[in-house]
C-alpha cells in the first residue's frame, strides 16, 4: 500500500513539474500554429534570462485564463530565429498573434496587464488603408470628424516594414481610445495617396491632426517613442497643411517625376541621346559647310 502511495505522490510530483513550465515548440512548430490556430501566444526566450523566467512565471499563472478567455495556445521558443521579427531587442519577446498577425506586448511582466492588453486587443488594431477609402475614412485633408490618424506608409518588399508589425500593432493597442492607427501600401494600393503626401521612403510615418500633418522624422522605431510622438513631441516637428487629394492629370505628372527620381539612369540615357543627337547634327552640317561646290566656267562661243 505504501508503495502504491510513493508512486502516487511521484506521478503527481511530476505532473505538477511539467504544468509548472511552458510547452517548448520549434520555429516550424510556431509556423505551423500561426497558420492553423486563431490565437497564439508566444514567449520568445533564451536560457539564463532571469526577465524570460519572470514572464514565464506570470504567463504560467495566467494560462488557465488564457486558455479559458481566448481558446489560445500558449507556448515558449527558446532562442529563436523568429524572434527578430518581432521585437529588435529580441529576448524576452511576448508576442500575441491573432490571425497570424502579431502584437507585441510591451509592459512588464504581470499577469493582470498581460491578461488585460491581450482581451481587449483580440482583433488586429491596424487598420488598412487605399487610394479608394483613405480620404473617407480619415478625413485628413478636412480635419472633421474620424479622428486623429497616425499612418505608416510601407512596402511588400521592405524588410524593416515587416519587422515593425508587431510594434505598430503594439502602438495601435497603447493608442486605441486616442486615436486611429492605420499603415498604407505605397507600392501598391496606396501608390496616388503616397505619391500625394510626397512619400518616398519606407517606412514613413505621418500624424494627421485637424487638418496639419506632422512628420515622424525621429530614427527610434520603439513603441515609446511612437506613442510620445503623437501625444506630446508633435508639437515640435514642422506643422504642414494636408494637401487635397491631386486631380488625375496632376497625380500622372508627378508620378513621372518619382519615377524619374527613382531610375536616375533615365536621365543619363535621355542626356546621352540628346548630346549624341546635337553631336551628330553638328558634324552633318561642319561637313557640309567644308564641302564646296565646284563651278564650272562656260566657254565664249566665236561669233
């Protein structure tokens, strides 16, 4: 009986070791629950990270609600190549992926505001603009009623762009009862309205407040220096007055001027063919002139 009792007692031990950890799972592993599962919440570690223990702790309180709340996964990946995708600092990354699409939570590691930043912000905060419904939606150039806008103008093939996902939902979930946090596709289906607020990098942030628009030209990508910017340091950048949208005659010319920008070897070649071109006409015309034509004289008929 005593033996069956130290049996018991060893399984329990073990099993209250193995619920006390998160379960480990591989970068294929991770891609795989992106694609499969709604929620998916991830702790990016790394071995003898006293701050990765913490959030590990709290996150093991908090898996029942997890679990419970959101139906989510809740997993570890220890030293991770994934993880400088989302979070520059890399580890400890604790990232909540809805849909596929990241969050990354910025906050300490306590179990009541990760529980908190994660059920208020179930859905993707980012909102996705176009050409078609960008003056609708933000009213930008009116300064009426939607609201303050902070946009992000990216491209399909920036790798930066990608990196910052995650931080720019973690802006919009910071920012979501001030304002509207949207991202722009200047490659694509935001090309007219970029090439309107004369965007020609990426990324590239704008804040459209009331009519102005005020440039984020501060190098620090970091979820602080987003959200300071919009509520405070704005005031400090240069005050622009929203252009309305340009007229279709107007948005071909200046797409010709960006393109000639970007494929400056245009100009080369277009210079090259005129002075060809000039050369060439002046060297016809210094041979014609050297050629002189021959007279002939007539002969006096006798009489």
């Amino acid at each position: 009986m005593k033996i069956i009792i130290i049996l018991s007692l060893l399984f329990i031990s073990v099993q209250n070791v193995k619920s006390a950890s998160l379960e480990v799972v591989t970068d294929d592993e991770l891609l795989n629950l992106f694609k499969s599962e709604k929620y998916v919440i991830v702790l990016f570690t790394k071995r003898d990270c006293e701050q990765c223990d913490n959030f590990e702790n709290e996150l093991i309180h908090l898996r029942e609600d997890l679990v419970d709340t959101l139906n989510a996964w809740v997993v570890k990946a220890v030293s991770s190549q994934l993880v400088r995708l989302y979070n520059p600092n890399k580890e400890p990354a604790l990232v909540f992926f809805r849909h596929g699409i990241p969050l990354l939570y910025e906050g300490p590691a306590n179990d009541e505001l990760i529980l908190h930043t994660f059920t208020e912000n179930k859905e993707p905060i980012v909102r996705e603009l176009s050409d078609d419904n960008f003056e609708h939606l933000t009213q930008a150039s009116s300064g009426a009623t939607t609201g303050d806008w902070f946009v992000m103008f990216y491209s399909t093939d920036c790798v930066e762009c990608q990196r910052l996902q995650a931080r720019w939902e973690a802006v919009g979930a910071k920012l979501r009862t001030r304002l509207n946090v949207a991202r722009v596709n200047r490659q694509t289906v935001g090309a007219v309205t970029s090439r309107r607020f004369g965007v020609w990098e990426v990324p590239t942030f704008i804040f459209f407040r009331q009519g102005y628009m005020y440039r984020y030209n501060i190098h620090k990508y970091d979820v602080a220096s987003f959200t300071s910017f919009v509520t405070d340091w704005y005031k400090n950048a240069r005050k622009e007055i929203v252009p309305v949208p340009k007229s279709p005659f107007d948005d071909f010319l200046q797409m010709i001027v960006d393109y000639l920008r970007d494929n400056p070897w245009i100009w080369k070649i277009g210079f090259g063919s005129v002075g060809f071109t000039i050369l060439s006409i002046f060297i016809i015309i210094s041979k014609l002139k050297a050629k002189k034509p021959t007279v002939t004289k007539k002969s006096k008929k006798s009489k």
